[in-house]
C-alpha cells in the first residue's frame, strides 16, 4: 500500500521493540543497518529526527554509538535530554507530594506492589522491587520508597512482585485510583510493571510541544511506537504506526499497522516516505 501525503519533517520513533530488537539490554546493541541507514539518509534530507523512548539518560549510549546523531525525548516524555552532549535540556517531575500520595494510594489497592523512583542521575528501588535492566545501579535499596522521596522524580515505577496482574490490570486500577495525579502508562504486557510520571506529560504531549516550537503540525510528522506509552504520540502525529506485534490496543492509536519490528519495518517504511514530494 503507498503511503499518502508528503514528505515528514519529522520522525518520532520508539526504541525497544521498535527499531531495537526486543531482548536486547540498554547496552547491548541490536539495531539493524538497514535502521540506521534510513535514519541517516532522512537526516541528510533536513527531517528532524526524535527518539522518543521510557529510558532515562543512562540508557542512551546505545543510541548514540549507534546513530550519532538526533535528539531525544526521554522518560516518557518527561525530559529532554541532548543525549549527543549527555546534557538534560528541559525536565518535567512529579512532585515529592504526589509521590507520596500515589504510593500510599497504590499500596492499598494492588496486592504485593512494590516502588522505584529516579532523579537526577539516580536510580532507587525498594527491597521488594527486583530491577530487570538496573541490577546493582541502586546498591542499598530500602524497605520503603517514601524515604528515597525527596526530590521531584522524572519517573516512580511500581510492579507487582509475584506476577499475579498483568501491566494491563495494573494500569486500569492505577488510573483508576491515581489518574488524577500522574500520568501513568507500561511499556511491556508482560512485566506486571507501571511507569509513572508527572500530571499532564506523556510521549505526545512533549512532541507536540517540540513540534509547536519548531513550526511544525501533527501533518509534518510521523511516529511509530508498540506499547501504551507510545499511544499519545501514535494518537497526535499525522502519520503513525504501532508495531505488527506490538500491544493489541495500538490499533485504536495508531493511523496504521507496520509489520513486526524485527523485519526491518520502520526502515522499509521510512525508506518510501523519502520518496514523497516535499
């Protein structure tokens, strides 16, 4: 099917599960050449290029090594960080009080939940919280997260320790409870794990900030994405498309379906929207 419209002047991609390979860790590249020639080639072309991701700064090296080049909209939309330069540009946390609140409010509704909160350049978990991708970055974990709460955090993450909800379940009761508090969204159905964030910022509303100060519409830019956080920026940008095995709602986000991410879909794609007129 030919892609309608115009050239972009704006790509806004995910990265895990996306153009990185799901299983691949922080610092473990698995970004394909075709990927990065795509990228590049639209760059050369003047189309601003935005990695639009859940990781905070210390996991962007990757993306540095790999491409060299690009700005990144980082923690779910709450921070812009210069990941070239390691340099955060502009940061929106939640504050120590609704901290506080959603997880008290949380403890009392989600069975065995446990927190993480990061700040700054650190990372803090409690015992009961089993870091995945961050083993050993948090060396003296606390029972409770609420004396680790002392600034605004760019991200709380909450998961339920003995599997028994899904992120799917979680979500629904968090937005339910704390919706009126923080934006709260997951990046992975699998993982019984929330990532949480501050009232308001999400992946769209960042780009569709940092598309306004560019001069930019939704109409001049794409997007691609496989998970609920990326459905306000699927859902904003003119041209969007959720991963062929991405989560079964982004259907309801997204403008389009690309095929899964491993076989080079967002290339393929980026590739014939070069070929558009300008």
């Amino acid at each position: 099917m030919t892609i309608p419209g115009k050239r972009p002047k704006l790509i806004a991609t995910d990265l895990d599960g996306t153009i990185v390979v799901h299983g691949a860790g922080y610092n473990e590249s698995q970004i394909r050449q075709r990927t990065i020639d795509a990228f590049t080639k639209a760059r050369d072309l003047g189309i601003h290029i935005y990695f639009v991701t859940g990781r905070p700064p210390r996991w962007m090296p990757e993306i540095r090594d790999a491409f060299g080049f690009g700005n990144s909209i980082c923690a779910n939309g709450a921070m812009l960080y210069d990941f070239m330069n390691d340099k955060i540009l502009e940061e929106f946390g939640i504050p120590i009080a609704n901290q506080l609140e959603i997880a008290s409010i949380l403890r009392t509704h989600i069975p065995n939940i446990s927190f993480a909160v990061e700040f700054g350049d650190e990372f803090h978990h409690e015992v009961a919280y089993v870091p995945r991708w961050d083993i050993g970055v948090d060396m003296q974990p606390v029972d409770k997260i609420e004396s680790r709460m002392t600034h605004r955090a760019f991200k709380m993450l909450a998961r339920c320790s003995d599997y028994e909800m899904s992120s799917d379940e979680m979500l629904a009761i968090a937005i339910r409870e704390v919706g009126h508090l923080a934006t709260i969204t997951h990046s992975n159905p699998t993982e019984s794990l929330l990532e949480i964030s501050a009232l308001g910022v999400s992946k769209g509303e960042t780009l569709a900030k940092i598309a306004t100060r560019l001069g930019l519409t939704a109409e001049d830019c794409v997007a691609f994405g496989d998970n609920p956080n990326d459905f306000s920026m699927l859902a904003w940008a003119g041209r969007s498309w959720i991963m062929g095995d991405g989560h079964r709602d982004g259907i309801n986000y997204a403008k389009s379906v690309a095929e899964p991410h491993h076989a080079d879909s967002v290339a393929r794609i980026i590739e014939e929207l070069l070929e558009l007129p300008t």
